[in-house]
C-alpha cells in the first residue's frame, strides 16, 4: 500500500528497516502471572513497531491510577504478535485483533489470559460482536468481511464486497446498530457500507468521500463518519478532508462539514451520552452534534508530538488522549476532565493506538 506515513503515521526509516526482518510471528512461551483486575479500567491496546511482534497490552484503574503494563505477554507468557489494531469489549470478553499476525484472540479480561484465537486471517481489523454465535471481523488489503463463532472461535463464513478489489479492499471499523452492521470502507476507497446482520447481505452503500477514517454512531441515532481525503497521487484521487452527518436508515448525507486542504483528522469519537464529538487532527477537537460549523479553536492543543489515539469515557466523560511520541519510546496516555483540564499522565507501550472499556458502555 503506498504512503504508509500518511495512512499508518510510521516513519520511513522504521518502515525500510522492518522490511529487512521476517514477517513470521513467534510465540515465544514463558512463565505466566496470575492478573485480577477490577471491573471498571481502560484496557490501552499498544501497536508496536510493524514487523517487530512487539505489539502489547496495557490496563489502567481510572480510581487508583495504577498501570499494568504487558498484560497480555505476562498474563500468558508469549508475546501478542505484530501490530496489535483494536480491541473488541462483550461482557467479561475481549477480541483483540493483531493485524500483521493474522490473529484475533479471545481473552479473559479479569485475569488477561487467553480462552482462544483464530490464526491464518488476511489482515484483521476490527471485531464486531453481534450475537453469541456471530461476531464479524474486518481485513485490510481483502475484499471480505471475515464471519466467525465468537463462542467457538471458529470461522463460518465471509461476506464479498460487491465491487471492490480482491487486494486492495479494505473494510475498518463497524457498529452494530437494529439489525445492521454500518462499516467504513477506508484504504482507497469511498464507502459505507449497510449490512444486514441477519442474511449477511450488503443492503446499501453510500460514497461519503475519500478515505472514510472512521465513524461514530450518535445519541440521536445518526452515524458520522470522519474523511481523511487521501493524499496527493492517491489511485481514488484526493481531497479535503471531511465530517460527514449520515442518516443511517436511508443511507443519505444529511451534511458535509469539510476541514482544510492540510488537515489529517482521525479516531473519531463520543462522549457519555453521544451528543458530543471528539477527533484529533494534530491537536484534540470537539463539537456537539447539533453545531453548525465545526470548531475554530482546538479542546485540548497539540504537545509538538503525535496524538495517536483517543478515547472517552462512557462513564464520567474524561478525555483519553495516546501520544506515540516517536514511534519508538512507549507512548504517553494523558487524561483531561471535561474542563480540559489534565488530571493524570502515565506511559503505555510503543505506538498507543487503541482503547477498550470494561465495565462501561455508552
């Protein structure tokens, strides 16, 4: 895939080094630590550094302000793997999927350890659970959405995308939503797609501009979803980036908000309630979802790093922001109250891009 630095926001130098190394996983096994964590944290999902299996896990106590870094590898006495992507939360249950292992574990999240995994996936993305016997799994660089047994962790079958290439297609985040899965199709291409969860059928697509980064799903009922445009010399072209307002029944726009020609927005998200949005785009951004104009002035401003990820919590609405810093170092979680104000600032692992709730939902 071409301009990873814009897509992955990994630098160069790592991407020429890495191609050097092998791309097999080993899972390396050693002595394992007995976890109980407590029924409310952030679960902190670390990339790592693509081509190292150096992707890890992290849990936070919001009360306590206690970190536990390497969850995954201590709880179970191997490494996650390489480029660890999302993270899925159901329950007592968490999917992690680790994209260049080709890997979606199935974990314990009061004790971490591992209960079990689907291996030899395309290039797994995200995770959407939608019922006991259903979850859906989607690829990078494949034109299917993968269909497994979230119970019995097995695969039962895949849905084709109509009308995208067996290798470069991409489908990205989902939300599961009266019956049907909404999917943002993101690396070269335009769309978002309507499934019927119960046929697995593609029922409707909407073109809501280059590159849909990703989405959200409202207190209203109303989807956003957040356009990055691309970049110069994109095979699907270019453009400005955009916040787009979808009505999800009728698969219609119902506004476009576009951004400037520079910008690089990501990781949209809401608050507790779902009437506030939150991006990042350098620095952290905010708006309701009733505002007519997006904000001239940033929530949270930029530190001279690279805010990665962002999460808030569904429970008391702080503000989660992941700092990658240089790719290399472990990154830096900072927490803002609703004010904006920082309240707690802790290390991750390297390259913190995702964020998973136990104990919470919106």
């Amino acid at each position: 895939m071409g301009n990873e630095m814009k897509f992955f926001y990994i630098p160069i130098l790592t991407i020429l080094l890495c191609a050097l190394m092998s791309g097999c996983m080993k899972w390396e096994v050693a002595s394992e630590e007995e976890f109980d964590f407590s029924p409310r944290g952030l679960y902190i999902l670390n990339e790592g550094n693509f081509q190292y299996g150096n992707a890890s896990l992290s849990f936070y106590e919001p009360v306590t302000m206690e970190v536990t870094a390497d969850v995954f590898s201590r709880a179970n006495g191997m490494k996650l793997g390489d480029v660890a992507q999302s993270m899925t939360i159901e329950g007592a249950t968490g999917w992690i999927a680790v994209n260049n292992s080709h890997v979606v574990f199935r974990i314990d999240l009061t004790t971490g350890r591992e209960t079990g995994r689907i291996e030899n996936l395309p290039s797994p993305r995200e995770v959407c659970i939608i019922s006991p016997a259903k979850a859906y799994v989607s690829q990078l660089w494949d034109n299917r959405i993968i269909i497994i047994n979230p119970s019995t962790m097995a695969v039962t079958g895949e849905i084709e995308i109509p009308g995208m290439s067996a290798t470069s297609g991409s489908t990205e985040q989902m939300i599961f939503s009266n019956g049907y899965v909404y999917c943002n199709c993101w690396s070269y291409q335009t769309d978002l797609l309507k499934i019927d969860a119960a046929t697995d059928a593609v029922i409707s697509r909407l073109n809501v501009g280059v590159q849909p980064q990703s989405i959200a799903l409202d207190g209203n009922g109303r989807l956003w979803v957040l356009t990055d445009g691309g970049y110069a010399g994109n095979p699907i072209g270019n453009e400005t980036p955009a916040l787009v307002e979808v009505d999800p029944v009728t698969m219609t726009i119902i506004r476009r908000m576009e951004m400037g020609p520079s910008d690089t927005p990501r990781q949209l998200t809401l608050g507790p309630d779902g009437t506030t949005l939150y991006w990042i785009n350098r620095d952290i951004y905010r708006m309701a979802v009733d505002d007519t104009t997006l904000p001239s002035t940033p929530f949270i401003p930029g530190r001279g790093t690279i805010y990665y990820g962002l999460t808030v919590d569904p429970v008391d609405g702080d503000v989660y922001v992941a700092d990658a810093i240089d790719y290399q170092q472990p990154g830096m979680i900072y927490r803002y109250d609703a004010r904006g104000v920082e309240i707690d600032r802790f290390r991750a692992g390297i390259t913190p891009g995702a964020f998973a709730w136990k104990g919470a939902t919106r």
